[in-house]
C-alpha cells in the first residue's frame, strides 16, 4: 500500500479538472438562494473548498515516517469508554451563583461551539442545580402519585422498570439561558456555550406519564400536577394535567444509560418544549391539584417581569430559537475564503421549519440546509455556505417554526420585557466577524 504526503492544487486548471470530475460548476455562486437545497448546498461548499489554497491532494510518498501509534501496540480495554486525551478542552463551563458557600447552586453549560449534530453526550448534558445533585440509592427511592386520584399509588424504580417504554428524542433548555446577553449592557465577550450553553438534547427513554396517571385515577377535579424533586432544594413546580397526559415521560435512561446523577437519577419528568426547571430532576412526587400550587420556584423565580410594572406567571413553552455555534464568539477564522456557517435551532411549539442566515446583520436574509432528522421538540443542525472575503461581518440566525413563530430582535425582547427580565430570551445572537478574522459577541 502506498503512503503518500499531501500537496496543495496549484493553479486554476488543477481545481477545474476536480470539479470536472465531482461533476460540479466551475464557478460559485455570489449570492446563495433562498431554495438552496442540500445537493446545492453540497455543491457550493466542495466547490469553494477546491478553490481554497487549502485543498491538498495526495503526491508524494512518506515512506518509513510513521508515527509512533502506527508502530507500537496500543493502550488496552476500558471498562468504560472515555474522550481522547486531547480532547480535554471540551469540557463544561461552571458557574457557581455563590462561590464555595453554596458550591452545588449554579450551572455547567454545554459547550455546544465544541460539538456536532444534535445529541449531547451525556458527560456534557448541562446541569442546573439549586442546591447540588443528591446520592439517592435507586433501591430506596420511589415515586408517589397522590392528591385527587381514585388510587395513590407508590412505584419503586424496580416497579417502572417492568412498564414497556418508549424512547424520544428532546431537548431540554434552562429558562434563564441567554441571560447574559438581555441583561448585561455591553455584549460579553465569551464562547457560545458560555452565553448559551443551557441548552442540551438527549434520547431519552422511560414510561408515558399519562400511561401511570391512567392507572391511578384522576378525579374530574385534577386539573393540575405538582412535581417535587427530592434534592435538597425541594425543587418543585405545578403543570396542566393537558401537558401530563399528552407527551409527559418519567425518563430512566438517557442516550442508552441509565440518568446520571446530575440529570435525575434514578428518575426524572420530562415536559416536552417547556421551560427547564419544569422537568423536575430525582422526581419523588406527582400531586394531582385542582389549581396551581404557586410554590417558590414558580413564583420569587420563573415569572417574567414586563415594562408595564407587571409580571407573567406560567409561561411554560419555549420560544423558537438558533444560535450560530460555529464561527461563534471568541474563535478566529484563519484567512479569507470558505467556511461553512453551522448551528443548533429548536422551538418549544413542535418542529423548526425553517432558519435563515444572514451575514450583514440581517439586511439580507438566505436559507440554510437542516442537516438530519427534524421532529418536534428537538434539536436541529443547520448549515450554509458563506464565502468570506476578509471584511467586517455581522453573522445572524432566524428560526421559524411550523406555528408561523418567528425568532425576534434584541430590540423587540427588550421593549416588552423589564429592565431584569432575564427568562425566554429567544432572540436573534449576533456575532460580530472583524477584519483580522476575530470572532465577537455584538449588539445589533
């Protein structure tokens, strides 16, 4: 077998006889279309890569230079699989609402600049704790569901293990994500998964809510459910008995294994497309009410104060929303030449149907390409083409989903909502590209 160097396509006819054999046009377009699809798409981007000083090709021969972990035997099994070691940079970023006087009361967020596609691994899934994650031993934890049913029933995990489950792919974002960049004055400068990375999404397996709330008998009464965590905080919030019976799940397992502590173990409530918090972590607790319990996590927390003095209570759904992951803030684009825009959208109405691109802070609007599968209240990869010819940039996303919803400007956010608001920030993020390829946070 031949090994062979790479060298990099020289002139003009070099890079027309690649195209000629990918079958593609030997000029690329200056202005993607608005029904670019993913063939054009495809196209575009090989297209622009052929012409970059740097596509290689194969040429000369390396002969005896191997690397050492082509010559030597390699590190043994694992019991448990971990990330390359160079890969140590990807990791969560921690903050600690209180320092070391309350050290389980902050978030780690997921750097999602640093990953692809849509599912989180587990190890990166963020975590939002109001007083750190409990060692609960799963043998003498149960879940009990009481209040206005015919039959208060009590269920071990060894009992909802037996039911049959069903597995779903959500994501499951923190209400105050984005935070950052409603109330700081100034754009922070900081990585995409530190002003955004509150966001995460699993395939997650478990039992229907409604098949259990079925079995116990809600009395015509119950109009309503009081989840309780049973962490240390007593996180707990009050939902419509609607939501409980119609895509409720008491999650066990997360992409294949069991939950982690820091996301539930050994069992958690999953509310589909609504605000995090709701989707109660260590669940120990379902009471069936006739109205809401106003508990202190729904009330001194999880309210959005308006400009007009007054505030709105249960705002449980997700607004439609898309970050731009990569180029995002604080990277650097090397040189001139093609790149491709990529990011993450979402809406807690159902699936996304569409995102725009824009790279002049959103004078003009293209379509990009969603990459993979696109269901309901769930992750979506996008993609598109941009050629960047070394000036300033202002790169945008816009998601619409299937509702009509449409992603909104800062300037719209910050005229209904208080000076404090901080929750449901779904708008338009803007990263500023500067001549020297600098990646910034912006206002616009």
């Amino acid at each position: 077998m031949k090994i062979t160097k790479l060298r990099t396509l020289k002139n003009q006819s070099q890079t027309e006889n690649l195209l000629e054999e990918l079958s593609l046009p030997s000029k690329l377009p200056e202005n993607p279309k608005r029904e670019l699809d993913r063939r054009k798409f495809m196209q575009t981007s090989l297209l622009a890569l052929a012409s970059s000083p740097a596509m290689v090709m194969a040429d000369e021969s390396i002969k005896n230079d191997f690397p050492a972990w082509s010559t030597t035997p390699g590190k043994g099994l694992n019991e448990y699989g971990q990330p390359s070691k160079f890969e140590a940079a990807t990791k969560r970023g921690v903050a600690k609402a209180y320092g070391d006087l309350a050290p389980g009361t902050g978030s780690a967020r997921t750097p999602i600049e640093k990953l692809e596609g849509i599912i989180t691994p587990n190890g990166l899934h963020f975590d939002r704790s109001h007083n750190g994650t409990p060692d609960i031993d799963p043998t003498k934890h149960q879940l009990s569901i009481h209040g206005l049913v015919d039959k208060p029933l009590n269920f071990s995990v060894e009992n909802l293990l037996r039911y049959p489950m069903i597995s779903r792919t959500y994501f499951v974002e923190c209400a105050g994500n984005s935070a950052a960049n409603i109330i700081a004055p100034q754009p922070i400068q900081a990585t995409a998964g530190t002003l955004h990375g509150l966001i995460s999404c699993s395939d997650w397996t478990g039992i229907p809510l409604s098949v259990l709330l079925r079995e116990a008998g809600v009395n015509p009464a119950g109009k309503w459910i009081l989840a309780e965590g049973a962490d240390a905080a007593g996180m707990s919030r009050s939902f419509p008995i609607e939501k409980a019976m119609d895509n409720a799940m008491i999650a066990l397992y997360q992409n294949g294994e069991k939950i982690r502590p820091e996301q539930g173990y050994p069992m958690r409530l999953l509310l589909p497309g609504w605000e995090g918090n709701m989707n109660v972590k260590w669940l120990r607790s379902l009471k069936i009410t006739a109205e809401p319990t106003h508990t202190k996590d729904e009330t001194s927390k999880y309210t959005d104060p308006l400009s007009n003095g007054k505030a709105r209570q249960f705002t449980f759904e997700l607004g439609v929303k898309s970050i731009i992951t990569k180029p995002s803030g604080l990277m650097k684009l090397p040189s001139k030449g093609f790149y491709e825009i990529s990011g993450i959208a979402w809406s807690g109405a159902g699936k996304v149907a569409r995102i725009e691109i824009s790279t002049n802070g959103g004078k003009d609007w293209f379509d990009a390409v969603i990459d993979g599968p696109n269901q309901a209240f769930c992750l979506v990869r996008f993609r598109a083409p941009w050629n960047w010819n070394g000036e300033p940039a202002f790169l945008q996303s816009r998601a619409i989903d299937e509702r009509g919803n449409i992603q909104p400007t800062r300037a719209a956010y910050k005229a209904n909502n208080a000076v404090d608001g901080r929750y449901h920030n779904n708008t338009i993020v803007t990263w500023a590209v500067q001549a020297d390829g600098s990646v910034q946070n912006a206002y616009l």
